[in-house]
C-alpha cells in the first residue's frame, strides 16, 4: 500500500492529531483524545529517551483537545488557524455566523497590531523638497523651498498616548516653524478623547473625542481655540463602513473658514479609489484618485483635481523596492504649470520632490515631458531592475527551499521517535488480524509522490528523494480497529 499526500493546512494539524476529521463531533473528539493520551502517557515509559519523546507528544494533544472541545476556541481555529488563537483574540457573545466572527477577528486583529505598534517610538515625517528647472536655468538657485515635518509618538501607558512634533519651513530668505503635542486617552474600548496644542505657524489649543457608534459607525467632534486671535473652530467628522471594502465620511467645520466635504473610499487587493467634494466660504473643489495594483510590487496612479483654485491631471506609478521602501514618480500638469514629482517612502517615513518645469503649457513641451521619464523607467525596468530583482527572489527561493527542507527533517524526525511508542500496541494488532485473516498492512509510505513513486527504482532514486518520504507502515497498523477496518482522515 502507498499513500501520499500534500502537508495539511496549518487549521487542519490539531485533528491531525488526535486522528479524527474536522467535522468530527465533540464526543468523536473526547473518545480520540482519551484513546492517544493513554498511548502517550509519560507514566507508561521507564526508558529516559522515551519518556521524553511520549511527554512531548502528550502535551501536543492535550493542546489540541483543549482548544477542539472548546466551541469558541474551535471556531476561530477552524476560520484562521493557530495565528487566531495565539494573537489572543477574543470573540464576543454575539457572534453566531461565520462571516461575523472572520469580520471581528479582522477588525481585532487590526487593533491589535496597531496596538503592538505604537508600544514604541513610533517617528513620523515628511521631508519636502521644491525644485525649480527654470529657476536654476535663470541662476537663481535649484531649490526654492524646503519644508520638515516631524512627530515622534509614544504608549506610556495601555490607554494613554502622548505624540511631539514640529515643522521647518524656508522659501527664500524667510523662515518659519511650530511646535506641537498631543495626549490621547482611551476611555473605554469605543471611545478615546485627544487634547493638543500647537504653537508657531498656527498657534491653536483644541480638545477632540472620537466615539465608535456601532460596529460600523464612528464619529469624531472637535473644538480648537486659535492662538493668534481667539477664532473658536467646531469640527464634527461621521464615518461609515458601507462594505467590507467601501466607506464614506462626511465632515463640517465651523468657523473663520467653515466648509463641509463629502466623500468616500473603495479599496481591495487589486484597486484603490477615493473621491472628494468639498464646498467652503473661501474655496469649493472636488478631487479624485484611483490606485491600481498591477502586481504585488508595483501600482499606477492618477489623480484629478478641479475647483475655484485648481485644475490639475496628476498620472503615475511606484514599485515597492523593499518590504518597507517603495519608490513613486507622478506627471503633473495644471493651470499652475507643468510638474514631475519624486517620492520615497520607507515606512511612515516619506521624501518628497516637486521638480518645476515650466508655467507655461505647449503641446510638445507637455508630451516630452511625460513620454521622457516614462521611457526611462521602462529602459530601467528592462535592463536593471527586473534582473536584479528576478535574481534576488531566485536567492530568497532557495533560503526558504533550504528552510523548508529543514523542518521537514526536524518533523519527520519527531515523527519517526513517536512511532516507537506505537509499536508494541501496532504489531500486537498486526498479529491478531493475522490470525483471523484479517487486514494487515504490509507497506505503506508517505511523501513526496516522486520520491514514493522511485522509491523501488535504485537508478532514479537518490539522497534527496529519500529524504522526501517516511515509512508509516507500523502506525498504520496502530490505526487498524479490531473490526478489521481501517479509518484515515
């Protein structure tokens, strides 16, 4: 007999275990998990080496049968797998449907990671840099302006949050900078409330709560006192989760420069796509985006913006260079002239160069502009980029395959030690079912189908294949009930 099989997926191992299918029932389980605890008990060995090898195989079952006979915990292994578990998600008492508890976990796990997050520094910012071609072809100099945003963030505590930050800016031979802090206090699990101050270029003290209305409802209410001249500002921002990809929001701000916006967002492993209308005392516009992965590495973009002081087409497109850093170029042309945009992004880290072209738009100007970079990166792409990194993947496959090899040496040895502690019990069955002509297994092998397929065949077979398969002949035995039958999940 040969058997043969691909690796079980990580939220099937713990039936695995006890030997029984994932829609065995409670009882099937019980009945499983005192069957293999009296086979691996500690108690049963006096040998040290296989005391040992039955105490690890123990505790493993017993593991699986607490989470297994555990209704919730079974739930969330069954939709994620161990990841569910050992995140340390909770579910809560209303949830019944399997599409509400993979929605929670989802939504706490998010959380959570948020959460490990900011248990440390977390700096932030934003380095702007504006260039200028014609500027420097006059002989006034290449950058006009430069601009540093910086904050630093920090948990002190597991409700509380404090953020630092400032901004540098010089456009000439004039400067200016601020100075801000924030304190945020988690009030309960839907609440928090923030109180800030600021000081330099818009000197303000203000105080914000956001409150989570529903699972799918938030709300956020604001109120900032200008330092400069007493203005009083109110905000008031709803949000709402219309799908799991799509949500909306709609924010009014009352004051020296009140508006109220209207707008939404659509994101989804392929597509990202955001749209705004915002209507103000001094200013009305609407503007656009649309994000498009073409793979997991690379996206374009293009961006539309229009109103009472913009008309602009930005389109362009990054490619992630490192699982932090991703690189991006953007065209921009508009009624205030003709732009190429630089940016790097590491993180939460950004770089940003706006290269100024020219005020004025000429059909040939605009074209080149666009068709010259855009050239380029295919040039670069071609003959640089895609073979160093179709060589970095290639180095990173064999790692992984090396890694992999490793830990299928490591299993198979650890699987090979819990058979000795089936085999009295395993040959005491195989002679009974001999004696009443009953099933024995004779052969039986589990790997690699190309390993298990050579494996009578000395010319094709080799180290490596070998390496790829186990004989599982004496557990199978084991597994033989005293009926004759033989049962595997």
């Amino acid at each position: 007999m040969v058997e043969s099989s691909e690796d079980e997926g990580n939220n099937k191992k713990l039936y695995a275990l006890l030997h029984v299918s994932p829609e065995a029932s409670d009882e099937e389980i019980r009945k499983a998990y005192r069957q293999w605890a009296q086979v691996y008990h500690p108690d049963k060995y006096q040998d040290l080496q296989m005391k040992e090898v039955a105490t690890e195989n123990f505790q493993r079952i017993c593991e699986a049968y607490e989470i297994l006979c555990d209704e919730t915990k079974r739930q969330i292994y069954d939709i994620y797998g161990m990841e569910g578990l050992t995140s340390g998600l909770e579910l809560g008492p209303k949830l019944n449907k399997a599409e509400e508890i993979k929605e929670e976990l989802e939504r706490l796990k998010r959380r959570r990671e948020e959460e490990k997050k900011a248990a440390h520094f977390q700096p932030a910012g934003v380095i702007l840099a504006q260039v200028s071609v014609p500027s420097f072809l006059a002989g006034h100099g290449l950058v006009r302006a430069m601009s540093m945003t910086s904050e630093i963030q920090s948990q002190v505590s597991k409700n509380n949050v404090i953020a630092f930050g400032g901004t540098l800016a010089v456009k000439g031979s004039d400067g200016d900078a601020a100075a801000n802090a924030v304190f945020r206090h988690q009030l309960s699990s839907v609440s928090s409330v923030e109180i800030m101050a600021s000081a330099g270029l818009r000197g303000l003290i203000g105080v914000q709560t956001t409150r989570q209305l529903s699972r799918n409802s938030r709300a956020t209410m604001g109120l900032a006192m200008s330092l400069r001249d007493g203005s009083i500002n109110l905000s008031n921002a709803w949000n709402r989760q219309l799908s799991t990809s799509t949500s909306a929001n709609i924010e009014l701000n009352l004051g020296s420069d009140s508006s109220i916006a209207v707008g939404w967002r659509k994101k989804n492993q392929k597509m990202a796509a955001a749209g705004e209308i915002r209507i103000g005392t001094s200013a009305v516009g609407a503007v656009g985006r649309y994000t498009h992965r073409f793979s997991s590495k690379s996206h374009g973009r293009v961006t539309g913006k229009i109103g009472s002081g913009a008309l602009e087409l930005e389109v362009g497109g990054g490619r992630k260079i490192s699982e932090l850093s991703t690189v991006r170029m953007l065209y921009t042309i508009g009624i205030q002239g003709i732009y190429w945009k630089l940016e790097l992004h590491r993180g939460p880290q950004k770089l940003v160069v706006p290269i100024f072209l020219s005020r004025h738009i000429s059909l040939g100007f605009a074209a080149g502009a666009f068709f010259l970079p855009t050239s380029l990166y295919f040039a670069l792409k071609t003959l640089v980029f895609k073979p160093y990194f179709r060589r970095r993947e290639q180095q990173q496959a064999l790692e992984n395959m090396e890694q992999t090899r490793t830990q299928v040496q490591e299993a198979k040895a650890a699987a090979e030690k819990a058979q000795q502690l089936l085999k009295n019990v395993a040959i005491r069955k195989q002679n009974k079912q001999s004696e009443s002509n009953g099933l024995v297994i004779v052969e039986a092998v589990y790997g690699n189908p190309k390993a298990v397929k050579n494996s009578n065949n000395p010319e094709e077979n080799n180290n490596e294949l070998a390496s790829q398969m186990m004989d599982v002949t004496l557990p199978l035995n084991f597994l033989v009930s005293d009926a004759g039958q033989l049962k595997v999940h």
